[in-house]
C-alpha cells in the first residue's frame, strides 16, 4: 500500500488567513464546484446577479418610473407597440413596459428578500429547539408544520395574503409575509431532521459533559453544523417565492399596483391584450419571471448537488504509481498484497 | 508503573446497586396501553468505590455495559436505579442544574477523537469553553492564559500553531490532546476515559497513555479507565473490575488479577490476552459462542452459557438446550440433521423460559429421549448436564427438569471480589477451580 500514493486533482486546500475562515469554510464545497454542478451553479448565478443589479439600479436602469404615464408633459401613447421611446412599448393605462419590467425585478428581491430572511428567522430557531428538546414540544410543533406543508400552498398564500391585506394593506411587506408561512415549515423540517440526528453526535455530548446549556449546544454546537442545508432551500425557495408571488398578483391579491411594479399583475392585465394581438405588454414581464425563476432553480440545484452529500459524486482522483524496481516489476502486474 | 494507593484512602465516588437499562423500541402508543416493550440492561447492579487518586479499569466485551456505566458516572443518562454518590450527593439524582455545576469535576474523554469535537469550532475556543460556561476566567486575556496553559500540559506546541485549527487540521493523536485539553481545563478530579486510545495508531497510543499518567500525577486526577484491551489495562491501572453483561464479574488490584484470575471469564480473557503483536488488538475468540443479548440475559449466572466449570446453580434453562443441539446440527451431515430435526413438535419450545421444561415429540416421546441420552453419553463433560436433574417422558413430551438457578454476587476473597458460584462454599463445597485450568 505504502507505494500508491493518491494526488489529489485539484490543490490540497491552502492555509487560510485567521480572519475569513468560516466563510470559507462554508465557501469550500461551491469552489470545489465541479462538472454539471459547476455549470448549473455558475449559469445560475449569472442570471440572478443580473436581475440583482436591475433591482438595486432600477431607478438608473428604467428610463420611467413604474407608475409614470407622461414626460415633459406629452401623455405616453396607450398599447403603443415598442419604438425608440418606448423599447417594449407601452400598456393599456399608459405605462412603459420597459420601466415596469425592470422595477418588477425590485419589487421581487425585495418580496425574496424579506420572506426567506423572516422563514430562516423563524424557521431555524424553531427547528433546532423541537429537535434538541424533542418531547411533547416537537411532537406538537411536527403535527402543525406537517398540516402547514401539506396544505395547498398557494391557497394558503392567498388566505393569509387576504387577512393581511386588512392589517397593513396590500404592501410588499404583506406579500412578503403571507409567502413566508409557506416556507417556514420547509426549514423547520429540514433544521430539525438534521438536528434530531445531529444531536447523537459525540460531540454534543461532550458538550453536555463540559457542563453547557441546551442553549449553548444549540446555539454553538449544533447551530453552525445544521444550517449548512439551509442556502440549499433558500435559493430553492426564492425561485417558488418568485412564482408564488406572480400567482398571488395575477389573481389580484399581490402588491396592490399603487404600491409597487409587480409581474404578475402586469401579465393578468396582458391578457385581454394578447388576443388583440398587442404581444409586448405579456411577452417582457412573462420573460422576466421565467428567466428570473430558472436562474435561481440552477443556482438551487447547483448547490444542492455540491453541498448535498448524499447526492454528490466526488470527482476520481489519479492514483499516481511509483516506478517499481526492476527486479520486482514482472510480477506486480495485478498486484496482491 | 504507577504508586499503588493507600488502600485507607477516601472514596472519591461510591456506586451502589447502579442499574441502567435503556428502553427497547416500541412506540409511545405501546407505551400507553402499558404494553412492555422489554429493556436492554446495559448495566445491573453494579457496586464498586472509586478511590481518590486511582486508576480503576473497567474491562470487558463489547457491549458490557462499560460506557454505560461511565456516562451514568457523570449524569450523562439517569440510572433506573442505585446511587452514585459524590461527595454526598447522589449524581443520579440531581438536577440537571446541580449537574452542569458538578461537570467542572467529572470529566470525559471520549472514545473517539475525530468526533467528540465540534467541527465548526476552532480548538481555542473549544478548549476555552469549559472557563466560559462555568465562568472560571475573569477576563478573555485570563481565559486564553489558561488555554494555552492546557495546550501546553498535552503537549499541543507550538501552541500559536494550534489554537486557531479545525478539528479537521489535526491527527487524531492531535484531537485526542484536545479532547484531553478541553477535560483538565476545569481542574476536575474525575476523568472517565472512555477507551481513550482505541481508535488511535499504535504508534501514538503509548504516548497518550502517559500523557494520561503524567496528568494524574500532576493534577492529582483519578481516572476510570475503560477498555476492552487487557493490555492497557495492565500497564495502566491500578485495580481492574471485569465487566460481563452489565455486571461486575470480578473486581481487584491489578497485579493480583493478572497473577491470580479466579473467575472463569476472566481467566477466558486473560488466555486471550495476545501476544505484544500489535496487529490482535482486540480479544481473541472465547470459548462457545457470543456475548448474550442483553435484552434478555441468560438466567443465574449471565456467563454459564460460555463457561467451562459451569455446573448445578448456574442457571440452566431451555435456550442452553437450544444453543446444544445447534451447535451439535453444524457438525453433523445434512441428513442426521433432517431426521433430528423431525423429532420435534416445535423448536419454538425450547424457548420457554423455567426450571421445568416440556418438550413435545413429533412422533414419539422415546426416540426424543434416545437422542438427547445420546448426546450426553457423546459428550458427559457438556456443562449443561451438570444443570439438567431429572429427563422423564410423559406421554408424548420429554420433561426436563433443571437444578434451582442461583444469581451469583460479589464474594470478598482476599482484596479480590468475585462472583461466581465456585466460590461459594455453600453452593461447590467440591469444585476447586484451580485444578481445572481452562
Ligand atoms: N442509547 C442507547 N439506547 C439503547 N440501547 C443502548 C444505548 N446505548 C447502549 N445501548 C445498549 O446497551 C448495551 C451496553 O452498551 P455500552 O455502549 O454501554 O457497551 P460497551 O461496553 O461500552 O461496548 P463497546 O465496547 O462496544 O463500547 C449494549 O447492548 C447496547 O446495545
Ligand atoms: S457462576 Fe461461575 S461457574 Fe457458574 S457459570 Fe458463572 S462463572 Fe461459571
Ligand atoms: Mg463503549
């Protein structure tokens, strides 16, 4: 055995600066990224980032604002198809298709955004307690998940979205907030699966027999070793959230249209549009939610596949063989121990 | 070789009558309807005084119930029932809270290094933790003083190399100093080493052990050593207590239980002890079959299904029968096997438990009878017919009927405790066990 000697593909890792180690320590398997995954990841990335900068440059980016119907006094045209002033033309109440496309993408991010950051919030904690205390708590925390998740998501969306809407209006923030309860469930289940056989590990026994609190064992034991499955289902989810966010504004209670650009609302007014053959006010927020949803759907997968042990398949390594001596070198063909 | 303790010192922890038995499977609903699921009992019955300032060993097979016995020790699981009793108190009955405080004291080092670290955090912190938790550094500059204190005592140098490391970065010789590291930083009194280096290559065993010894002299620690090597054992500690099925077989000085063995497990143990080879690290084959399933121990004496003196009390039942004639099937042809196998009604009989067993003939009562007095007359030194008392047919069944199974305790023989009924002169006022040397 001793003359085999196995080299890695790639560089063994480097040693890293004190400061960023967590980071890149959480970092290493998406730089490690190989074939497929690679791809998938980087593709991905590349169509989210863009949406990203339209969403934070937006009032750069647009030559309009979302709700602007006229400029130096000149109304805009009404259906007016794509032209030089107005590049993916104009809708029926007189808005610019372009400027509307590209404030939709702010008005997703911010809807993303916000419901992942308030499921992890919830989601997280809530995982780690029911798994680590286990008991009666976890039984009753897994019963209301469980009928969470299996009730029709959209219909539940669109419930909680209609309730909200009386409390705070149709803003970004309820819409933000009826996806949310959603996704709670997904992390709560993913968080406490992975706590629940976490917690068997010796070291959170050690932990205990140093003396910690279950707080402390959840909080610096089992906390950073179970949240590496969590950005798996976030982009995951923010590709759902997009289209949960399109359904809820295409079926009118979405962001209310004084509130915010929104895509799915846009297309729901198209649709009257599209048999008089006026195609652009349908075609450009449609594209962008497609785009938008497959961008975040690779860089999903992508992530899955390389952090997701079970499903990832290492890349073969080169067995490098050490020239053998010459006298032994006939016989070694198939060698044997 | 380390000092033999003054045999007046104080106990540092005493356990009495310590069960552990852990619950087998079945859901919350059996639970409910009060159907008995069964219990593993991992420990039963365990009595013993740990001394200040020594090394007690804690041998046997896997599955003995030594890390058990060793995390009730320090109220990592509650006992079902018995007392340990430090400094007054009884550890497994305190609160959880009166637990955390006591964990300064009680230490652990676990089995094995490469998971009894957090991966996630760097070995200063790891190391430092115990100060935090317990607040036992007033300040973070006190605190990483201490750290580096520790790492130096285990020899973790250079220290500024090691304190920002992963438990990933290191060997597991490396991890097993943290892990040591991370135990004295408290300043305990008690460290329960779980086969601490089992896991570990050979070549760095040595050197942990007497980073173990060199620790204790020190830091005046008291360790309870648990392993399944003999040799260690040996080298290591200063009394020994054989484990066997949840239950202590044998317990006193090392040297005299290595120069004088008395009970037949331990005797088993020590002829399997291998040679200084270091590839047989673990115990070779003992006699006649497998350590018992702990959910249902043998009856009497948990070793007489593998012992070679066991006789009269030991606590003979059906299953012995069973384990005779299965092991009589693997020998003979395919044939004899078939037709032996026919005698019976039903092989589920032979599982019944009691002293008097019935035992249906598929056909007839005698040819049953035939074959079991030819198997005694094959081999009359089998154990198991010194337990059988009376075989009679009655009508179309076999009655068999054992001598009084007898549970064996603790007898006191010199400054050896052992438990088994050669011993007892009430029960084997004939057997001399030295003069059947397995
Ligand atoms: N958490 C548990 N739940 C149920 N049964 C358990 C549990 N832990 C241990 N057991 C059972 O208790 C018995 C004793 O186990 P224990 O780990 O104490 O033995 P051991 O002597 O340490 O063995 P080893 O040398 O393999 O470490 C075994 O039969 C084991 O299957
Ligand atoms: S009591 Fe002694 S002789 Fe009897 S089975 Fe047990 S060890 Fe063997
Ligand atoms: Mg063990």
């Amino acid at each position: 055995m001793s003359q085999l000697s196995v080299e890695p593909v790639e560089e063994p890792r480097e040693p890293a600066p004190q400061g960023g180690r967590g980071i890149r320590r959480v970092l290493s398997p998406v730089r490690s990224a190989r074939g497929i995954a690679r791809i998938l990841l980087w593709a991905g990335a590349a169509i989210s980032v863009l949406f990203v900068v339209l969403a934070v440059f937006a009032p750069w980016i647009a030559p309009y604002r979302f709700d602007q119907y006229s400029a130096g006094g000149h109304p805009f045209p009404k259906q007016g198809a794509p032209d030089a002033t107005h590049l993916f033309g104009t809708t029926v109440q007189s808005l610019d298709v372009a400027s509307r496309v590209v404030f939709g993408a702010r008005t997703a991010l911010e809807v993303v955004v916000q419901s992942v950051v308030i499921s992890l919030l919830v989601g997280v904690p809530l995982g780690l307690v029911s798994g680590y205390l286990g008991g009666w708590l976890d039984r009753s925390l897994v019963l209301v998940m469980d009928a969470l998740f299996a009730f029709p998501s959209l219909l539940l969306a669109i419930v909680l979205s209609f309730l909200l809407s009386g409390l705070i209006g149709g803003t970004v923030t309820a819409a933000a907030l009826s996806i949310t309860v959603v996704y709670i469930p997904q992390y709560f289940r993913v968080v406490r699966n992975t706590t629940v056989s976490a917690k068997e590990a010796t070291y959170v026994e050690a932990a205990r027999a140093i003396g910690a609190r279950p707080i402390t064992v959840m909080r610096r034991y089992l906390f950073t070793n179970v949240v590496q499955s969590v950005p798996v289902i976030g982009t995951l989810n923010a590709a759902d959230a997009i289209l949960t966010l399109a359904a809820l504004g295409f079926l009118g209670y979405g962001v209310q249209p004084t509130q915010a650009a929104e895509w799915g609302y846009d297309l729901q007014r198209a649709v009257a549009d599209a048999g008089a053959g006026i195609w652009w006010t349908g075609l450009y927020p449609g594209l962008a939610i497609v785009l938008l949803v497959t961008g975040l759907t690779l860089a999903g997968e992508g992530l899955n596949e390389t952090l997701n042990p079970t499903l990832r398949t290492r890349p073969l390594r080169r067995v490098l063989l050490p020239p053998l001596p010459a006298t032994l070198a006939p016989r070694t063909h198939r060698d044997r121990p | 070789m380390p000092t033999k303790p003054d045999p007046t010192d104080d106990a540092l922890i005493e356990v009495r009558d310590l069960s552990v038995h852990y619950r087998l499977g079945g859901s919350a609903a059996a639970r409910l309807l009060g159907r008995d699921t069964g219990a593993v009992r991992a420990v039963d019955g365990v009595s013993f005084v740990l001394r200040r300032g020594e090394v007690l060993g804690l041998v046997g097979e896997s599955g003995s119930g030594k890390t058990t016995l060793g995390r009730a020790m320090l109220g990592l699981v509650r006992p079902t029932s018995g007392r340990i009793l430090y400094r007054g108190r009884d550890i497994g009955a305190a609160r959880e809270r009166d637990l955390r405080r006591l964990r300064r004291d009680l230490q652990m080092i676990f089995q094995d290094p490469h998971a009894a670290l957090n991966p996630a955090m760097d070995l200063g912190t790891a190391i430092g933790h115990p100060l935090r938790i317990h607040r036992l550094a007033a300040t973070p500059a006190a605190r990483h003083r201490r750290v580096v204190e520790a790492l130096e005592r285990v020899g973790l140098v250079p220290v500024e190399q090691f304190l920002g490391k992963y438990p990933a970065d290191l060997s597991g010789g490396q991890k097993q100093r943290a892990v040591i590291a991370r135990a004295i930083i408290s300043g305990p009194s008690l460290l329960v080493a779980d086969e601490p280096v089992s896991m570990l290559d050979m070549s760095v065993r040595a050197k942990i052990l007497d980073l173990m010894l060199e620790l204790r002299r020190d830091l005046g620690l008291t360790y309870l050593y648990i392993t399944h090597d003999l040799a260690t054992a040996k080298f290591f500690c200063d009394r020994v207590a054989i484990c066997y099925l949840g239950k202590i077989v044998e317990i006193g000085p090392t040297t005299q239980i290595f120069a004088e063995p008395r009970h037949p497990y331990t005797r088993a143990l020590l002829a399997a002890i291998p040679e200084p080879d270091p590839s047989r690290t673990v115990m070779r084959d003992l006699p006649r079959g497998e350590i018992p399933d702990a959910a249902r121990p043998p009856t009497g004496c948990a070793f007489h299904p593998r012992c070679p003196h066991a006789f009269g009390p030991c606590g003979w039942e059906a299953r012995d029968l069973r384990a005779l004639l299965e092991s009589r099937w693997t020998r003979i042809g395919d044939d004899r096997y078939r037709a032996e196998q026919s005698l019976f009604a039903d092989l589920a009989e032979l599982d019944t438990p009691g002293r008097r067993i019935q035992i249906r003939a598929a056909a007839n009562a005698q040819g049953l009878l035939d074959l079991l007095t030819e198997m005694r007359a094959v081999d009359p030194a089998e154990p198991f017919w010194r337990g059988v008392t009376d075989i009679q047919i009655d009508g179309d069944r076999v009655v068999i009927e054992f001598a009084p199974p007898v549970e064996p305790h603790l007898l006191p023989m010199d400054e050896v405790a052992v438990s088994c009924h050669l011993y007892d002169a009430n029960l084997s006022p004939d057997a001399q066990v030295s003069d059947r040397t397995p």
